[in-house]
C-alpha cells in the first residue's frame, strides 16, 4: 500500500539550512512533491522531482532522492522566518492521486 | 490564471444540513481531487474525476458525501445530512492530464464548521 511518513517537527535559526525528511514506501511512485503549507492558507507546490532523478535543485531548495531506501529530502538554504510553515512530501504515480505525509512543522527562530 | 477557485471560503452549519461546496479547476486542466485536511487524519483523498468521470471514490466517508463533475469547469462536493465530524477543511486541486506540468495546484480550501 501507499504510505509516506514524515518527522512531525523542526526548528531552525534564521539563517540556517534546513533539512525536511520523508519515507515513502510505494516503490511504483513515479512523481515525488514538496507543498507548503501556512497558516490559514491551501498548498502551495514548492518543486517536484521525478523517480529516475536523484537530485533537483531550485534557487535555495535541493530535493535528494534515494529510490533504493524510498527516501525524500528538502534542504532550505539560508532559512528565513518567512519559511515557518508546515511541508508536506506526497507522491503519485502518472495521472493519479496525491498520497500525502502528515506534514512536518518548521519553525524558524530569529 | 486566476487558480483553483473555491467557495465558500468557510461555512457555518447545524447539524442535519445540507452543505454543498464548490470548486473551479483551472482552465484546461482536465483532473480534479477533492481533499479533506483534519488535525486527526491529515490530508485525506476523497474523490477525484478524470475527465468529468470519477475514478476513485474509495476515500468518500460514507453515504451522506457525494461529489459530482457535470462539466469541465465545475464540481461539487455535498453533504447531507451533515455532522460535527465532517468539520473540517475541504481542499480542491486540479492537474492536467496533458503536457509537461506535473504539479497539482490547490484552491484555498473551504473552512467547514458543523455545529
């Protein structure tokens, strides 16, 4: 079945990098998502990678990939307080549904 | 592109209500997933619709939610009657099912309150 699991908590300094981390355990995933999301507010898609890639860099975002151990990273450059959020990993095969973590809460402290 | 268009932004009902949510994809997107968000069970699929046809209905709590797509443009997510349980955020997404754009772009939610 589809699972994805994601550390619940992170806090950082401003300034900081960041490192979000998730599991999946769907072998057939095909696309793998990073949405942020803040208070109050919808998803917002902050990059994606496909499974034959194994990294993917996006001005202060890198998105590791390790299709062996079905493990997914974020790391935020230079973490600013603006980045305080709750970032949910999903992945999905073509055409399908999104299976979403339960989301990790970043807190970035000045 | 005026994005995913949801309404209402939040609802206020009694129990035993009918409440009926509303959600515009974004033009020429041909996928769409309704989405139930909960402090309890996270982000949960409902519903979603392949070319205004539903593909995978497994996530619908129950009897009392239905969804339809009568066109492209236009979906509906109903409860009824409703209950407290169902208080929660109900998020629209769309995707298209052509070209290079893999990401799903989601609406702002609706914020449900069953009283």
């Amino acid at each position: 079945g589809e699972d994805v699991e994601q550390s619940l908590f992170l806090s950082v300094r401003e300034g900081d990098s960041s490192v979000i981390n998730c599991t999946y355990t769907d072998s057939s995933s095909t696309y793998l998502y990073w949405y942020k999301q803040e208070p109050g507010a919808g998803l917002q898609l902050l990059t994606y990678i496909f499974s034959n890639m194994d990294m993917k860099q996006d001005q202060r975002l890198t998105v590791l990939l390790n299709k062996k151990d079905k493990h997914l990273s974020l790391r935020i450059a230079d973490t600013q307080t603006g980045d305080s959020a709750i970032y949910f990993c999903a992945e999905s095969k073509r055409f399908q549904k999104l299976v979403f973590g339960t989301g990790t809460r970043l807190l970035v402290s000045p | 592109d005026a994005g995913v268009i949801q309404s209402p932004r939040h609802e206020v009902t009694e129990m035993g209500q009918e409440v009926t949510l509303r959600c515009k994809p974004i033009s020429g997107h041909n996928s769409l997933f309704w989405y139930r968000q909960t402090m309890m069970r996270g982000l949960e699929l409902l519903i979603y619709f392949n070319n205004n046809v539903p593909i995978d209905d497994s996530g619908m709590p129950e009897d009392r939610f239905s969804a339809k797509m009568p066109n492209a443009s236009f979906s509906t997510l109903k409860i009824q009657p409703s209950e407290p349980r169902d208080s929660a955020v109900y998020f629209c997404a769309s995707n298209s099912l052509r070209g290079l754009n893999y990401g799903y772009t989601f609406g702002s939610g609706t914020r449900l309150t069953v009283v």
